[in-house]
C-alpha cells in the first residue's frame, strides 16, 4: 500500500498533517484534502478543547496512547501536524490508513 501523502516519516516517529473542522456534527475522518487529512471534531476551538479532543479522537483511531501523540505545529490554526513518537506508517491500523485516501 502507497503511503498517503498527508505522513512524513523519520527515525524517531511520524508526522501527521491534519485539516481540522472544528465544531462538527461527530467526530470523522473525512479523507485527504490536499496534502492534509481533514478529521472533523465536535469540540469548539476554544481553550484548547478542541486540540485535545483531537488528540484523544486520534488516540482511539490509532490505537496508541495519548501520550505518544504530540502536536507540534497549529496550536490556534486549522493547519495542525501531530507527531507521533516512535511510530512509523506501517505500524498504523490497516482500517486508519484505508480512510487516508
């Protein structure tokens, strides 16, 4: 399987360039939007809520622990990258990486 656009891998971990849709009907990963994968998120973006709802919707998705998952990048923007330690593309779920298309 290709790898999706929206990763970047190194040797300590991977990046995730997210498109966030804040105040969202549910949770959902929509799909790539350009280089980005959009995950739409119930939270307001209002002290931080809506941050760390994503982290613990990404969390759940990824089957990793929150603290593996760090934001590096768009604390108050749409834009966002997560880190994730330690972890390459290929230990992702299978189902995670099929909804990246």
């Amino acid at each position: 399987m290709n790898v999706p656009s929206c990763f970047q891998s190194n040797a300590s971990g991977t990046f995730l360039h997210l498109r966030i849709q804040p105040r969202a009907s549910r949770d959902d990963i929509v799909g790539l939007h350009g280089d980005a994968l959009k995950v739409r998120i119930t939270a307001p973006p209002v002290d931080s809520a809506a941050n760390e709802a994503l982290i613990k919707f990404l969390a759940k998705q990824l089957n990793l622990p929150k603290s593996r998952l760090q934001l590096t990048k768009g604390q108050t923007s749409r834009n966002k990258t997560i880190f994730l330690t330690n972890t390459q593309v290929d230990d992702l779920p299978k189902e995670f990486l099929e909804r990246c298309v």
